[in-house]
C-alpha cells in the first residue's frame, strides 16, 4: 500500500470523525470567550505553568527554533499565556483570537511592557489568510490548546502560514469528559459529542504520514475537584455552550441534575488527563 493511500485514507478519517458544532457561529463563540475573558488563565498552579512554558521554549530549542527577531503567528491566543513569553524573549507576535476581551488583556500587557506584540480580532475557522496577509508569512506559527484547529482544514491553514516552523498542542485523552454521559441522553435527548476538535492524535498522524516527524512531549496529570453544585452547573452549561444552544429548558435540566448529584450540596470528580505539544519544521532540510 502506498504512503500516498494512507494519508488519503486518514484525512477521509479524520474528516468523518469530527462531529460538527450545533448551530454555532463566530458570534456565538466570540461571545463566549468574551465572558470569559476576565478571569481565563489566572486561577491553577503557578509552578505547573511556570514550567509548561519552561518546556515549550525547550521544545523550541531542540527543533532548532530561536524567538529573537522571529516573527511568530499565535492562533487563539487567549490572554497571552505563550505570546506574551514569546515576545519577552525578542519575537515580535501577531496574537489572533476571536475574543475581543482576551485581546484587549494582551494589549495592555504589551503596552505596560513594550511589548511587539499585534493584536487581530479574527476566527480562524473563517480567516481568509491571503486577505490577511499571512500565508508563508510567519517563521513559526503556534496554536495552542485552542478549538480554532478543529479539523483538517484549519490544520492546513496553520501550516500554510508558516515559513519555517509550527507548533501545536492538544489534548489526547481526558477520563471522564467533562459532561457525564448520562447528562446528554437524558436532558439532551442524544449522544455525547466525540472529536469534537482535532485533539492531538490526528494532526500528529497526519504529519507522520507524509515523513514529517515532530518533536513530541507528553504530559499526565490527575484531576480532583470538589465544588458547590450551582458551580459545578454553571461550568457544564458553559462548556456546553461553546457546542450548542441551550435553551432554557435545558439549563433548568442541567441545574437540577447537577444538585441532585451533589453530595451536601458539593459535587466532586476525579479524572485523568493526557495533552501533547509538538514542533515540526515546514521546510525539507
């Protein structure tokens, strides 16, 4: 069988597996991110994100990958959490991101520390990279944990925009997914969503099977959580709400499910957690 069969028959795979949001749109999605826009990023453990940006400069480093004087594309930047040490570092940083709150988060970082850093309010679903100007613009384009890369096209996109390197990252496994199951057959009337973006497996195979060979680094870590169960609501119809409209009735559904559950009024959970991170050179050496 031929590479060139493999790769056909993973894209067709890949394409088939991604199930495709319920009516939602780049306002939809804008407004979503703008509500969370305050408080993203600032809550978790200060070490474990001190360190992940210790790894990702490192994985940087080993593909060959120097930030100063780089020019660097950020899909879905958030506030900042790679642009802005990217720019510390000498880049100068085009930060994208459908949210108008995050962007004005990174701005006035940039601002306040003089930073070169762009901010560009756009989805990357619909972004036209000819329009902007981006395509085989960028010595390393980075999308980082972000739903812009939901399929193969955005993937393709990503790549098309860079002259030298990408990096990527992604989860590869969460056990259980953040919705119980149960909830979506008995107060949404259908099956959980599965693949509902890339994830990280997808894109990784479908570099290796065109010779591309990344390199990888793998991370784990356990989750428990114990929260009030309006809480434990509230972030379930917030996920929920980047997929699909809810209606009210629905909401009221998940509220009671949610303090029925509870324990004392608290819900808890325990899961696992598997992410990857990966850069590739988009040039043959």
């Amino acid at each position: 069988m031929s590479n060139h069969n493999n790769l056909t028959y993973w894209e067709d795979c890949w394409r088939t597996s991604i199930s495709e949001p319920d009516l939602i749109t780049d306002e939809m999605q804008a407004d979503h991110w703008n509500k969370r826009s305050g408080d993203f990023g600032k809550d978790g453990d200060e070490t474990r994100r001190a360190k992940k940006i210790a790894d990702f400069f490192a994985l940087l480093d080993k593909a060959g990958f120097s930030p100063k004087g780089a020019k660097v594309l950020d899909i879905g930047c958030g506030p900042g959490s790679l642009a802005i040490p990217l720019a510390k570092a000498g880049a100068s940083v085009t930060a994208l991101d459908i949210s108008r709150g995050m962007l004005d988060r990174i701005a006035k970082t940039a601002g306040d520390e003089g930073l070169s850093i762009n901010p560009v309010e756009c989805s990357w679903w619909t972004a036209d990279i000819d329009e902007l100007g981006f395509r085989n613009a960028f010595d390393l384009v980075i999308a980082s944990m972000t739903p812009g890369i939901k399929d193969l096209d955005t993937f393709v996109k990503m790549i098309s925009c860079s002259r030298q390197f990408c990096y990527y990252s992604s989860y590869i496994r969460k056990d259980p997914d953040k919705i119980p199951p149960d909830l979506y057959h008995d107060i949404l009337g259908k099956p959980p969503k599965t693949n509902m973006f890339s994830g990280f497996l997808f894109p990784f195979m479908y570099l290796y099977l065109q010779g591309i060979h990344p390199v990888v680094q793998i991370y784990h870590k356990s989750v428990r959580y114990d929260q009030d169960w309006s809480e434990a609501a509230d972030k379930c119809m917030d996920y929920l709400g980047m997929n699909q409209h809810l209606s009210g009735d629905n909401k009221e559904k998940i509220k009671e499910y949610y303090q029925r559950s509870s324990i004392d009024g608290i819900c808890n959970a325990d899961y696992q957690m598997y992410s990857g991170m990966m850069v590739w050179s988009v040039t043959p050496r």
